[in-house]
C-alpha cells in the first residue's frame, strides 16, 4: 500500500473545517499529509505544521505549488480549506501544476472567479474535486441510485432544507470568528446563508435527483439587525422538466443545529432523509408502507453498502461520510497514477459553478423583490 | 344540563366529514342532534337521519330553516357540512333565522359567495363558526399561547406544511367520490389541494402567530395527467410586520398520509408541531436544550389544560381537537342564550374570508407564473 | 336506530375512569345513559347524576340493580367504575339480574373476589365484559391478527413495559385522592403499581400473543418511603410453550407519562408498538426492512380498519380505542337482544382472571425474594 | 507532537473488530501502528501486515512482545483484538514486558483466565484499558457525570438492553465466521448472547450509574436449534445500596441492529439514551418537561464537550465513540512516559473482571433455574 501525499492550504488554527479534512482524510488510511500552507504568515503555518506534524511547511500555497511540483516526492494532492476568497488562486497554483485538489466548498466567493476555476481545473490534466460532503452519506449514495434505477418514477416534488440557530444573535460583533468572516461579503461572497448551508440543500437535491434547475425566486432576509448578508433563505425552485422544488436555508431557527433533510416524491414513490440521524431513510413505495431503510442495513443497494465501515445499527456519521469523499477520491487519484480511469459520484467543478449560479440567481432574485430567474 | 338542540346539513350518506362532526358534537356531551337535511333528496335525508336516530329530517335546508326557527324547541344551532358550494346559501338561510351556524371550512367556494356569507355572518344575531379544527388542538392552542406572551420573541419565519398522498394516481378517474368532488373546480372552487388542505396549514399559521398575511407568490401545479385543480402547491409567504414563510401543500407525496407541521421561529425561541402526533410540542428558548411539551403534561399553560380531558401520556387526537372546537362552540352558545359573552378562540367568519383570499391570490399568482401579489 | 339503555355504578365526582367510560360510550353514539349509582351516598349521587343530565339515579347499585331490572324500560347493560374492591359484589348484583356488565380492570382486589365473580359470570345469562381497553387500539388488533396468522413465525421473546412518573413523590401523603386509593391495600388490593398498570401491560402481551403464562419471577418495590404497595415491578416471565419475557412496570420514572409498550419477536419477524403514539406500528419480516405500519393506512389488516373511524394520519388515541371496546361490546348486546352470537375479542372474565393471578403470582414471587412462582 | 508507537495482535484477516480499532486509533492521529501479529500463521501475518502498510510484522504474540521490548523504538502499547480466549495470554505477554495493553471485550473467556489477567496487570507497571467502547459516547460521559453530580438524585432504577437480530437464524451452520465463533464455547466462553453484547449493556448501566452489582436472576435461552450458547437473556439486578435492575440482551429480535439502550431513573429525574442515534439524551427533571441534550450542544456538560470534534448536529458515531476511548488512552500513555498520572473514566481490568463476574453469575443462574446468585 503505498499512500497519497497529499498536502494541505489553510486549516492551521482553530479552523473547525480544516481539522474535519485532516480526520476525513485519515479514517481509511489511504493519505499522508506531507506538507501545509496552514496560516496567513510563514510563521504561523510553520507552527501550526509542527503541532499537527507535517513534514514541510511553507509561507503560501504559490511557493508550496512550486515547491512541491518541483519535489521528486512532492504532494499529489492538496486540500483546500481556506475562506472561499481564496478557493479560486489556491486551486488555479496547483492545478497548473497538475496537482490534484480537494477544495472546500462553494467553489468561490464571486461568479468571476466561479468561471475562472472552472477554466483552471478544465486546462490542468489533474482531478479537481469540491467536497459537498453530504453527497458522501451512505443513505445519500443509495437515494440517487433508487431515483436513477426508477424506484421513484417521475421526479415531481423536491423539498430540500438546511437549517441552524447559531446565528440567531449577532455574534458577529461579540468577535466570534465563525461568525465573522461568514457575514462578510469580502470573504463570503454574495451570499451569506444562502452559500455557506444553501448551497448544500441545493447540491444535495441535485445530487439524489440528477435534476438541473431551470429557474428560482428567492426571498433572502437578514432578521438580526445590522448583519450584511442574508441569514434566512426562502426558494421556490423549477427543475428542467417539469419537476418543482422549494429550499428553505436559516441560520436564525432555534431548535435547529444542523438540520439538513431532504425529500423527494415521485409519480412511484418518495423518500426523506435527516442528516442528523443519517443512519435511515425513510422510503414509502406508493400504496404500500414506508420502509425504513437503513445504512448498510437488509434492502441495502450496492452504493450504500461501498460507502459503509461498520455494520447497520452502529451509526457512521459526517465525519464518515466525509471521508467517503476522501476515499472515493482517492481511488480516482490512485486510477490517475496508471492513467486510468474509474466511474466515480464526486462533486465536481461543474457541482460547483452550478452552486455558483444558485447563490448569485437567489442574490438576483432577492434583490429584484423575488421575481423569478433564470439559473 | 341542558344540551343545545343542534341540525345537520349534509353529512347524510357516507361522507367522511359529517360522522366526524357528529361524533366532535357528542364527545363533551353538550349538544342533542334533532333535525336533518342530510342529503339532496328528501327521501335520501330521512333515510339517513333514521339510520342516524335523528328526529326531525327535512328535504332542504331552506325548509328546515324555516321550521325550526319556528318550532318552540326549534334547533339553536346547525352544523353546516356539504361541499364547498353550498356553505354561503346554508349558512345564510340560518343566520338570517338567528340560528347558530357551525360550518366546515373552507368558507365558501367563490370569492363572491365569501363577501356574501361575511355581509350574512355580520347582519345575524347569530355567531358564525368555522371548524378550522386543527386549531382545537391542546398543543396548538399552548403555542399560540406562547407567542401571545412573547416567549418567542418578535416572529422571523414560518414554516407551514401539509402533505398528503392519496391523489398520487388519479383516483377521480375511477370513481372515488372524495376524489371526484375535490378534483371538480364546479364543487371546490378555483383551488384543489390548496383549498382542501393549504388553508388549514396557512390558518394554523396564522392562529399560532396572529399574524396578517401581506402578500404571497404561489407555484401551483396539477402533476396528474388531466387533473382539473392544483394537486401540489409551493407558496412563498410575506406578513405585514417582516415575517416571512413558506407553506408547502402536496396530495402526490408518497408517505405522507396527514402529515401537517407548524414550524414558528422568533428572536428568542422557536416551536415545531406535527399533527400525526399532534400530544408533543417541542419548544427550544434560543441557546437552551429543545423542550418535549406534553398535551397537558409539565409546563402546560392553561390554554393546554383546558382543552385536555386524559392524563398526559395517554393520547387524543383529531377527534378530541375537532370536539373542542364543538365544545368552545357550546360555551359560546349557552352564553348567548343569557346574553353574556365569553372571550374565545374560535374561527370567525373573517378567518374564513382570509382562508378565501389566501386561496384566491395563490390561484392568481400562479396564473401569473408566480408573481408576487397582495392577499 | 335504538341505542342499548345503560347505567353506571361509580364515576361521580371527578374520577378520572368514569368519565372516560362515558365519553367511550358516547363515540359512537350506541348507548344511552338512562341510570346511575354513581357515588357513595344516595345525594351525592343525585347531584352528579343530574350534573350528567342522567335520568334515573339511586343511592345504592344493590337498590339500582333491583329497581333497573324491574322496569320495561330497564338498562340492559352497566358500567362498573369503582375503586377495585367493589367490583365484585356490583358486578354481580346485575349479573344476577341479567344485566350485561362492563368493569373497569383489574377485575377485583382479591383472589377470592375474582374467583366469585367468575362463578357469578358464568352462572348468569348476561355478558361480562372487562375493559382492558389498550386492547382496543386498531394497531394492536393488526398485531393480533399477524401473530395469529403467523406471520412472526413461533413467539420466541415478549418485551412488555409500562412506565409512569407521577408517583416518584409521596403524592398520597399529600391529599391527592387518585394517589390515596392506588396505594392503599384496602382499595386497590395487594398489588400497588403491578395492579394498577402492570396488569394492563401483561394483558396487552397476552391479547396480542395469545400465548398462556405459566410461571414468573417478581421483584416489587416500594420506592418511596412509607408506600403501602410496590411503585416498581421487574418480573421475568415464561410462557407455555417455551417463549420468555419480560415485563417492567413502573410509576416512578421521571420522563415516563404513559409510556406503555410491547414488542414481540418470533422466528419470522418482529414487531414493536407504543400507545403514546399508537397510530403506528412498526414491522420487520426478518432479513427485510422495517414496515412502518399505520392505523388504516397501507397493509392495514381487517381487525385494524374494522376499529378505525377516520383516515390515516388522522390520529385516534385513546379515547377512541376505549370506544373501541363500547363499539364491540354493543355488537355483542344487539346480538344478545336476539339469542345470537357474534364473534369478538373483547377481554372476559377470564381474562380478569389471569390478570388477577398475575397480580397474586407477582406478590407471591416477591414476597419469597423474588423465586420462581406457578400463576 | 510525536505519536505513540503502537503494536496489533489478531486484526489480521477481514476480522471486523481489527478495522474498528485501527480507525480509532488514526481518527485524532495521536498513534502510528508500527508492529502487529495480525493473524494465526507468520505467512498470513506478513501478507496483512503488507496490505495494511505496518512496518513489522511477528509470526507470534510472544515473538512480538519480546522483540518489540528489546527495541529502542519498539512499541509502547498493543491493541489485543483476538477472539476472546487469546485475551489472557496475549494480554500477559506484553505487560510483562511493561508495553501498554488496549485490549477489546469481554476480559477473556474464563474466570481463571479474568483473575489471571487481573494479577498480570496489577503486577505490570504498564496500563491496561479494556475498550469497553460505548464508554466513550459523548452523552454517555454526559449522563455519568449527570449522575455523579446528583441531578438524578439516588438512583432506583436501571433498565438496559443490547438487542440484536442477526443471529435470528442459524448462520453458524451456513459458514458465516463472526457466527461460528460467537457461538463456540471454545473460544467465546460460557456465555455467547450475554458475553458478546449482555456485557456491554451490563458495563454501560454501571459507568454511568456507579453502581455496584450485589447479586442477579437470569435466564438464558439458545432459541435457535442446536446453538450452542445463549441467544437471548433476560436478567433481573439488585444493586448495591437498593437499585433494581432489568438486562435485556438479544441476538435473535428482528428489527433490531445494535439497539443498545440504557435507562435511568432516580429521586430526582431520569435519562434515557440509544445508540442507535448517540447524538442525543433525553432528560427529564421531575416535575418538568423532557429536556433533549445533544452532543456538543445546549446544556453540554465538560464531560461532554471533552469527547466532541464536531459541531453539535453534525452526527459522531461508533467510530469516534470508540477513538475518544483511544483519544483518552492516549492522554494516560503519554502522561506515563514522564510517569505523571492522569484522571481519566477508561475502563479497567477490575471493570473487565466485573464484566466476567457477571457473565459467569448469569451462567450459574440459569443452570439453576434462574435463581438469585451473588456475583
């Protein structure tokens, strides 16, 4: 066995997302995390590399793309886990240098450097991969199988919904970090809930549906006073083909932590999952009773089961599912090595210009009194 | 005791919605049903009010108005449960005899027929109730409570649901009375499931919030093949004040059978509400762990408790909710006959006029490809 | 329609019970309560008689039975609602007369008591019916019905529980009277919460399994300081045949309501139900997915649609299930008015008679520290 | 930071158990497993020890423990993960050689083995952690310092349950290997049900209670035909101080994966908890409505928030549970090297040797009819 070198950009304080990386990518042993551009000054990411052990650790991700490509043993892959300011010029370095990239998403904090990523990753002859981590769920995984094999009939209804509370008071000016640089337009973009959880419940949808959306009307809030992004997200969403949607996002809904469900019915059947019991799924057949489905458990479908570690009933969870992203990957960088290439469900750079245009059409739409547009 | 004298419109044959009035009348013991016109033809009518044990049948309401007002024991209130079309001409041949009348929702099925019964409703003597009767519930009425004392905090968002699958396939097509007069614009009016189902989630909505609707955009859609009315309804919703909600409605969602859900999120707290198991009230005091309320259990309000006849732990249901309702009527009534007055939270005519407009701007938004319009 | 004429013996003041019976009477509109004896001195019998708007009320059941049987227009059938230890002599003081009889359980208070209402039901020509009235949820009839139908396959493991909360202080200390009787030995009999609700989880295990008790092994506890009689029951139990269980019943477990449960496993399948949300049943064929299974929803069996009024997702509760063994009941009496016969499962006096020598083998067992006991 | 070096006996094959502790021990990346005896024969070892990428691999625990002593960087602790009756002597090899033993449950196969390991540890000065896993549940540690604390008040009654359907069959005799030894005396011991999973439900109650076992009452029974160990045991407790007990264990329940569940109720309040969905605890003070704790969030304790990487509603699971026991260990390793101490709730062999006590006394029990026997 021999283990990718993956390296990693931003994630070198107390970063939460950066740390549920570095974990996702050890569950199943498959990288090595080599080197790191963890911090915004050489000194803080050389200290932060040695407390987390990395070997080599440079002042920024230009001189660690270059450093690194240059190396006999340099990274084959890097993680992206910065502001998403910064997701676009961190990606471009390494893919110019036929680096593979795991990005953090959305895929960019503006549509101009949406486009622009999207024409990096498409000139660079390395895999560029955007972590919607919830795509990783075994449950997830089997949903878009039944959807693709027919189990639902006709998609006719999506209901997708992400909702938090922590945000029901402004602790953006109680120097709560998270908090911070997540209602900032410079560092967030456009969008405030509506790319940091929105984007998630939309991803999702389209990842279990396979449908493309055709056009929305958003009504976007900011409920707490003075907050410069929207912190409630109301969508009423139509798919190419006929199929309507609706997407709720909050950040200001008591009760919710991390509440992100998704249902979808169909002229045969529906579904509805909750991840934050991801270990079920509901599943009603028409005219029959729901089923509960389970992960890895009786009536699994192969998707679910590959995406699976420990038998049904003991529960996996996000950091689980996130390193199904990892693995997944990892089986496509090791195909790279050979030159080959093996089927795979990763998000991609086009799942993140297409979250790109969700945010930036919710924007618009909000902004013209929620009239409808098109994606 | 002395049980009001209570008559029966419609609910003759094997309609579903009669025996539920009739039994929410005799659960509390406060009413004696005596007079009927409980079908279209005089003989249908006696038929069923001998089956039923009920004295008196006539042919027509209007006939049955007119005896009964003049009858010393003559009925002092009428329950009103025929298809959507005939409520205003029921109503008012009541109202206008001072004859209570107790009437299922929606109010009417035209707009114009609405203004008439509101014009019948405010020149009677007569109180006018409208069986919106998931209002009745214990745990609806704590919530409402709850926000009327500010426990919430000044509402943010709304989040009204009502789901149902047994118009998944077209059922009209083949027979099923519930279908074919709930399918048919000439009997239900412009609105299909928006009407028979949206309504009770936006005017429990309102009941809970005490909000006023300012304006909505609506996304209907009728996903069977050849059905005439809306089968699925996405709603965007705006109240005066700054609130804002979504209220989903679907009779094609496989799994769902009554599933009616009330989310109210405000600056300090938020509420969720199921009515499938509708003897729980989760209530969350923002950066407090969520509260499982109980319908009479601890922390009930007095809104909770008097609207509970068993131990907490021990269920009652849409019965129970509908017989409050009934029983909330009763008190009106007996204080009636003494000219008295009792504070209530019955719905009123003008409720049933709001659930007209909200029905009539969806059905106009949507023909309007889901512009925004004013309620 | 002529309704069946029926009396009341006990339920006078604010007992909980009584009401509940008549508001199960009352569901569905087969009985009329035309007497009563309902409290201990003929006046305050009279008054509450007349508060329920009762015809006929007397100030003993001995001169009610009399008197009622008497008269043309006599009752044809009693309920008995008292404290424990007067069903006995009222139960056969109409039984004698030829009054049908419906108790409250647990049949009597003592082992020689049960015996002699036994005798007494088996010489008279009337019916006695015993209202374990958990027996009457549409769910548990289903179960019933698959068991019967082998569907679970051989019975293997029966897990019974019921579980309260109110007595974890020393209400009775405190002038609460629904606490003074339940632990007092001369009312309720020697067993305190086994009596109470341990017989109705054992019954339920019974009715749903069908399988005979033959031996047990108790351990009873009086948790709180000064109780009288047990507040916590552990029992092991072994049925004929060879399958085992186990039952924990309770009423000092803060969190509990009423939280009585079962779950039944066989070689085939298994199936678990909850009566504070008794609409659903859940259902796992094994090697299959769980089934969520509603009341008179998809994959209903007759005995569940042939106990359910409203359509699924509608929840009935308990005072329907209550009704459900009224209903039954009165297609027993009708059938009686006509020397007929007509199939049903209503719990007999023989059942009263299991659930009071489980009350005696469970005090016995505990008694001889908790050693293995013939019922 | 440097990790610590860690060595593997068994683990070796596709042996479930192995996987499990490997991820638990890379998940926080405080080890790196250097070493391992992973099968029955070198050839097999080495092939896994390759697969696996472990540097060194060892024909044999004894060969393993004395050349890793001898080494200047050879391992500092092993993770034992063996069926149960190589525990002892594995065990015993390397903490004579002063290397740190993790070693999986339940202790060993015998009594003699259990106080043979006890003695060896005791003798050792080297730590040994038994990885009774569901100890390291986030809520769990919750619920334990909960009682410890006295927000319960003096605890009266404990219910636990560990119910499992997997072995409702007879797979053992279909080749199934994780059947077949479960189910061999020789190598599982005298219990299999009770041994297998009895001992986590058993170890679970008495972490988060502190309670001591006096003495129990348990029937076994090997439901399947020709199982040659228990399949389901039903057991009675009494412990120390006065608390009552019930201990359900299940491999033969349709319908249930790893149901482990655990309830507790005292003076003052009760918890409840599964680890079906680990994420959650549901509280309730007497007296006021159900509070519901999660991982991580609202009202999170230390001991709590100590065993979260995540957010709260973003699910841990079975893995993490297991890593924090590791994560913990870890802390105990380290502070040993500079021979400081560390508090810490990991279980121990005296816990391990608990845990046999009670299989051997469940064994006795039900050779006597199940009959009360000391432990």
């Amino acid at each position: 066995m021999t283990r990718i070198r993956l390296g990693m950009v931003g994630g070198g304080n107390d970063a939460f997302i950066g740390a549920v990386h570095r974990i996702a990518a050890r569950i199943d042993d498959r990288y090595e995390l080599v080197a790191g551009a963890l911090s915004s000054t050489p000194e803080k990411s050389a200290a932060s590399a040695e407390a987390l052990g990395i070997a080599r650790s440079y002042g920024s991700f230009e001189d660690m793309a270059a450093a690194e490509a240059a190396r006999e043993d340099g990274i084959e892959a890097v993680a992206i886990v910065t502001p998403n300011h910064v997701h676009c010029a961190a990606s471009a370095a390494f893919l110019k240098h036929g680096i593979h990239v795991i990005c953090d998403k959305p895929l960019t904090s503006t549509m101009e450097d949406a486009h622009a990523l999207v024409a990096a990753a498409e000139a660079s002859s390395a895999k560029f991969i955007l972590t919607h981590n919830y795509t990783g769920y075994p449950l997830i995984r089997q949903a878009r199988q039944m959807v693709a094999d027919g189990t639902l009939g006709k998609i006719r209804v999506v209901q997708a919904k992400y909702a938090q509370d922590w945000l029901t008071q402004p602790l953006e000016g109680e120097g709560v970090k998270q908090a911070e640089w997540r209602t900032d337009p410079a560092r967030s973009g456009a969008g405030g809930c509506v790319g940091d959880i929105g984007t998630h419940a939309f991803n999702l949808a389209g990842f279990v549906t396979g449908l493309t959306l055709d056009s929305l009307a958003a009504d976007l809030d900011s409920f707490v006073e003075g907050r410069r992004l929207d912190d409630n997200v109301h969508v009423l969403l139509r798919y190419a083909g006929g199929a309507k949607g609706m997407l709720w996002s909050s950040q200001v809904a008591p009760g919710n932590e991390n509440r992100l469900t998704l249902r979808v019915y169909g002229e045969k059947g529906g579904i509805e999952w909750g991840q934050e019991n991801p270990n079920v799924l509901h599943y009603t057949p028409y005219g029959e009773p729901t089923r509960i489905l389970t992960r890895g458990g009786s009536g699994a479908l192969p998707a679910n089961l590959d995406a699976t570690r420990i038998p049904p009933g003991h529960p996996e969870g996000y950091l689980e599912g996130f390193a199904n992203i990892y693995n997944e990957a990892a089986d496509v960088i090791l195909a790279d090595r050979e030159d080959k290439i093996v089927a795979h469900v990763l998000p991609s750079v086009q799942d993140g210009l297409q979250g790109m245009k969700f945010i930036d059409a919710c924007v618009r739409s909000s902004a013209s009194d929620a009239a409808w547009v098109k994606v």
